[in-house]
C-alpha cells in the first residue's frame, strides 16, 4: 500500500469518530493505517497538522452546487451539506468550536469560498457576509453537539427534567411555557436546523428585498 496523506487523514478520522479525539495518537493512527509511526511524519507534521488535516477531510465532503443557481439555492445546498458531514463525524465539530482544529487545505477553502460567494452574491456587504456566515456555522455547531451529546451514563434525579418541567409550568404560574412545552417536547435538533436555516434564508431575503431571486 502506498502511503499518502489522504490516507492518514482518513484513517484518523474514523479513528476519532470510534474513540474521540482524547485517544487520538500518531502511534494509535499508524497502527489504524498499517504502517509504522515514523512513516506519518513524511505526511503530517505534528498532532495539529494531523486534527486540522482530518477537519478539512470533512468539509471537503460538501458537493460544490453549480456557481449559476440563485444563491439562496447554493446557501441551502451547502448549509445542508455541510450539515450532513457534521453529523457524520461530530468530533470534528467539537474540535472546530473549542478552535482545536481548522480546515487548512485547498478543497475545504473551496466549500467556505463558496458559501461567502453565495451570501455576497445576495448583495450584502463583506461584513454583512462574514456575519451571516459565522451565524450559519453557529447553527450548524449548535444543531450537531445538541444531537450528539449526551450518549454517557447520566447523572440520576429524584425527578426526570420533563416530569419537573410538567409539574412546575401550570397555565397559572408559567403560561406561555405551560401552552408551549407539548410542541418543546416532541421537536428535535434535525427539525430545528431545518427550521432555523428557513429563519435565516428568510431574513436575507426580507433584507434584500431587490436582490430576491
């Protein structure tokens, strides 16, 4: 087997899908692709080339809408996107959002080029982009750790927090979250990204009222 960096890369991400990025280790990496530990180092230069090298594996998943869509169209392709890659390996998220791991590589900057292409192309300004674009990562950050936390052994309560929050919400005392807890209780985090990536297409669109495709 031929030994590229792709290949490591590869081989550390499904590593730190199967056991987080606490027990990811040139050697544990290695013996994941085959090879010796000293070989890596012909590929990556440190632990930090290693966990930005594997960020960028996952956005390069994202598919490239076609340049001459409507934005609004690219924007919904590439949140969905990137969305999907997110969840598929959401230890890369938690490196993202502690800024442990950057995506550095020409394929990954092609994504996020594409996503400010698409905000400027609704006629915002650099500003108005780089805002839009940090809320959409903020989403998508949010959606995926709320989706994918919490697989552990729980801490145990006299009360289960939905019996608490039932009991202490009477129409009464707390209305508005006594009328609105039946439709918190049966959302989830896929529906609400969906649900905020309309929210946010929307405003754009309601802000650029010239500019809508």
């Amino acid at each position: 087997m031929v030994l590229t960096r792709e290949k490591v890369l590869d081989a550390a991400l499904r590593l730190a899908d199967e056991q987080g990025l606490a027990a990811l280790s040139m050697r544990k990496v290695a013996a994941a692709a085959g090879v010796e530990a000293m070989s890596l180092y012909n590929h990556v230069e440190n632990k930090g080339d290693l966990l930005d090298g594997l960020t960028a594996r996952v956005f390069e998943e994202v598919p490239l809408p076609d340049p001459s869509l409507p934005w609004d169209v690219r924007v919904r392709s590439l949140a969905e996107g990137l969305y999907a890659s997110f969840a598929r390996h959401p230890v890369v998220v938690r490196a993202l959002a502690a800024q442990d791991a950057n995506p550095r590589s020409a394929g990954a900057l092609r994504v996020i080029d594409a996503l400010l292409g698409a905000l400027l192309d609704a006629g915002l300004s650099e500003e108005a982009a780089a805002r839009s674009y940090r809320s959409l990562l903020g989403m998508l950050f949010g959606s995926v750790l709320t989706g994918t936390v919490g697989t552990g052994a729980k801490a145990e309560r006299a009360e289960p927090v939905v019996a608490y929050f039932r009991r202490m919400a009477t129409a009464a005392e707390l209305p508005s979250l006594h009328r609105v807890l039946p439709a918190l209780e049966s959302g989830d985090c896929v529906q609400d990204f969906g649900y905020q990536l309309d929210l946010l297409l929307g405003g754009l669109l309601a802000a650029q009222p010239d500019l809508a495709p």
